[in-house]
C-alpha cells in the first residue's frame, strides 16, 4: 500500500503569491489540512494515500493557464486527475500542484459527423446514454465511472476493441494547456506531433481541457455474462479459450473467475457467489450472436444474461464497483494461451488456489487491435493476444500482503506466455514507462516531451523523461 508522504518536506508556496493565484481564479484552491481536502486527495483505489502541496479545482481553461504559469514561476510540478484511477503510480507528490479535473465538465453531440466534444472532466456516463440515443457509440471502458480523458489518453480496451480497436486512436482532437501556457486545439493537421504523443503517452505533456471523440454507427448489439459454479472454472475457462480461437473480430470477450464479497450492495444471488464466468460483446444481430455463443452455452450456465441491447446497455457489463474502493491489483501482456495456460491460471486464482482475489481475468485481444494504421497515435496496436488484471480488496494490512501474494502466483503462473510489455491503463504500480512502448516509439515520446515540456512541469502516473 502506498504510504503518506509528511507535508513538512514539500515545498509550500509563498502565501502572498497563493493569495494572488486564489484572485485570479474561477475556481478553487486548497491547502493541506482544509475543508474539502480529504474529498479533493481521495484516489479511486482508497489505500492511495496522496499528499501534494496544493489541489486546485479549475472552472474553465484559463483557470488552467493559471495554475499552469503559477506552478512554473514558483518551481512547482502539475499533475492532472479526474477519477484517480490508477493513482499510485504518481508516487510522492512533493512540490506538485495536483489539479482535480471534476468542473471540467459539459460536451456535445454532432450526430451528422459522429463527434462527441467533452470537457475533461466529463466520465464515460456523461456521453455512453446519450450517444447511444442517436444509436451511436463510443470506444469506452468497461465501467461508466471512469473519466473519459484519462482512459483514452492511456490506450482504452473496451468492448468494441477487437473490431475497432483502442480507444486512443478515435480521438479526432484534443485541447490542452502545455506548459508554455498556451491552449492549443491539436489534431493531426495542427501539432501532429504532440498530438500522436498525447493519444497513447498518458498525463505527460500538458494539462487536456476537452476532447473530440469518433462515435460509430452500432444501434444495437448482442451482449451478456454467462455464470457458472465457481468449481467448474478449469472446465469453463477451457472450451471459451478454445472459443475465442474461432470467433470474428466482432466479438470481444472475457474469461473471469470471480468471489463476489458479501456487500449489501451487491444484488443478490451475486452477493457472497463465486462463479467462473463469461462475458461477450457482438455487434451482431441475435440470431448469429446465439449461433457463436452455442458452443459455450451447451456447458450449461446457472444464469444467462444475453440479450439485444442498445450500447448504452453494456455500461455495467463487467460489474466494476461504481464508488472508490481499498484494493491492489495487477495485469499482465500475453502472446497465444495453451490449455496449460488455463491449468496455470485456475491453480493460482481458482477453486483450490485458497485465493481471495475477487476477479482474475483474462480479455481476449487482437483483431483491429493488433492491426496499425496510418493515423494511429503513440499507442497504436497491443502486442499481445490476451491481457489478464486480477484484484483484490484491502480492509487492512494482512489482506494487503495475502492478496500481493496471490498476485504474484498468478503473474507467475502465467510468467512463460508473458510477452515482457505492459499495458498503461492496467499497470497499477510504478514500472519503466519504456515498457508501454516499442523502442523507437519510446524515443520520439522523450523527444516530443524535450519540445513541448522540456523542463518537465507536467507529472504523469507513468512519467516519460525528456530526451
């Protein structure tokens, strides 16, 4: 767990230069130790503890140019948030100004050209239901909750992903204080550069204030999660591995081994349940979908939850918690799986595993998302076949060593099919950032951070160094 930081070895701002910063501010500023502080530093995974110098709720982007000359005059680093999901990675926040994206909010729809123009602040709630009125859909996660901005910047493996790819590669333009002060409008016409270093390269090279977004034409699709006894995990785990050999790219799925905890705010009959499941996405019509999901459904499953739905009706598909929660957790890359694969995998996170992770999972993966084009990002493709991310809840120390324990068996049960990357957006600890990327992707990233934030002002939850 990350551990706090003493706010007596940050650097605190001189008080008349805050007080003038405060004046000049639509929005809010606070100090360590005052009203709102609390609610303002809490990350998404509640054992983050984060302490910066100072927080500040920006109103609008000149709020931002603000913030952003204030921390450069006095010194300071900025580091941008809206969730505070995958926060600990940030580290200590000494002498950063941590700016809470939340006011940044509002967006709009242009059905005609299929773009969704969000604030920063904006989640995935704000723009999946009213898209998905206009039977349009965007590229986004498998939880409402998250914040548009951060999960695309960071790759985005949703559940359209195997047929259109990741969600980094749909934004059509991004705006953004960069550390000169400048608000600049890129997209690949204007800063091309900075613009494919954004889409891919995380926090690192400016504060973003809105996106454009691709919307696609998908109406209706074919979804559910298919539940199973928890004892049947190897058997179920093994005919969707032989499954996902056959399907087409319009199928994006899930192979899980879950233990649900007993939380009243879990509905029943989930509520305390263990089950091996499947999870599936077709843009499809029903009649096929049923086709592809009969070799998985002649197992048997105890509930079936598969049905026609409108895109806004796969927001809660994976059962991600929708509040913050104490937890650790761990993902991994992974070329082609073999049945001993699946062997591994249940022996480290299944039924005899004495495991308390309540999800291990492994996504299958490839298809458009393996597949580059010409006006990709930095983040183009995934190298990889499948990726796993397991979890588990922390209420105090001893779950928190238990539950790094069972990560690690699984990481290491599955160690000779993992294909030495990472994933950004499933990297919940510290790790070299050169491990996102191919080498010469890698280098021109440094290279766009020397241009554009030579002097590193902007602190990224994976940090690119300048060249």
């Amino acid at each position: 767990m990350s551990q706090a930081f003493p706010y007596e070895s940050q650097r605190v701002s001189p008080v008349p230069a805050l007080r003038s910063l405060r004046r000049r501010l639509k929005g809010t500023v606070i100090e360590p130790g005052r009203y709102g502080w609390d609610t303002a530093t809490q990350a998404f995974n509640l054992t983050v503890v984060q302490q910066p110098a100072l927080v500040a709720l920006p109103a609008d982007a000149e709020d931002v140019i603000e913030i952003v000359e204030f921390a450069r005059a006095n010194g300071m680093q900025v580091a941008a948030q809206r969730t505070g999901h995958n926060a600990d990675p940030l580290g200590a926040l000494d002498d950063v100004i941590l700016v809470k994206t939340d006011d940044l909010k509002g967006g709009e729809i242009d059905a005609e050209r299929r773009i969704a123009r969000v604030g920063a602040g904006s989640k995935w709630a704000d723009v999946v239901p009213p898209a998905s009125d206009l039977g349009l859909a965007a590229l986004h996660g498998s939880t409402p909750d998250v914040s548009v901005a951060g999960y695309s910047l960071g790759g985005g493996v949703g559940w359209y992903a195997r047929k259109l790819g990741l969600s980094t590669n749909s934004i059509a333009a991004i705006e953004l204080i960069t550390a000169d002060g400048r608000l600049r409008r890129v997209d690949a016409v204007d800063d091309p550069d900075l613009f494919w270093a954004l889409r891919g390269g995380g926090g690192n090279f400016g504060i973003v204030t809105a996106l454009e977004v691709e919307l696609h034409s998908i109406p209706d699709i074919y979804a559910g999660v298919l539940f199973f006894p928890w004892e049947r995990s190897s058997e179920v785990l093994h005919a969707w591995l032989e499954w996902t050999a056959t399907v087409p790219d319009e199928v994006t799925s899930v192979g899980r081994i879950l233990q649900f905890p007993p939380l009243e705010e879990i509905p029943e009959p989930l509520r305390g349940g263990k089950f091996a499941i499947v999870e599936a996405v077709y843009m499809g019509d029903e009649a096929s979908g049923s086709d592809l999901l009969k070799p998985l459904r002649e197992l048997g499953p105890v509930m079936d939850t598969f049905a026609m739905v409108a895109p806004a009706g796969i927001a809660e598909l994976h059962m991600d918690p929708p509040q913050p929660v104490p937890y650790t957790g761990e993902g991994q890359m992974l070329g082609p799986l073999d049945g001993e694969a699946i062997e591994r995998f249940v022996a480290a996170a299944g039924p005899e595993s004495g495991s308390q992770l309540v999800s291990a999972e492994i996504r299958h993966v490839g298809g458009a998302l393996s597949r580059p084009q010409p006006h990709h990002g930095a983040l183009s493709t995934l190298d990889a076949d499948y990726l796993t991310f397991a979890v588990g809840m922390v209420m105090n120390e001893e779950m928190y060593r238990a539950n790094r324990s069972q990560l690690d068996k699984v990481a290491e049960a599955l160690g000779p099919y993992d294909n030495g990357r990472s994933y950004l957006n499933f990297a919940e600890r510290r790790i070299d950032p050169a491990r996102f990327y191919t080498p010469s992707v890698y280098r021109r990233l440094r290279e766009v951070k020397r241009a554009f934030d030579p002097a590193d002002l902007f602190r990224a939850n994976h940090p690119i160094a300048p060249a």
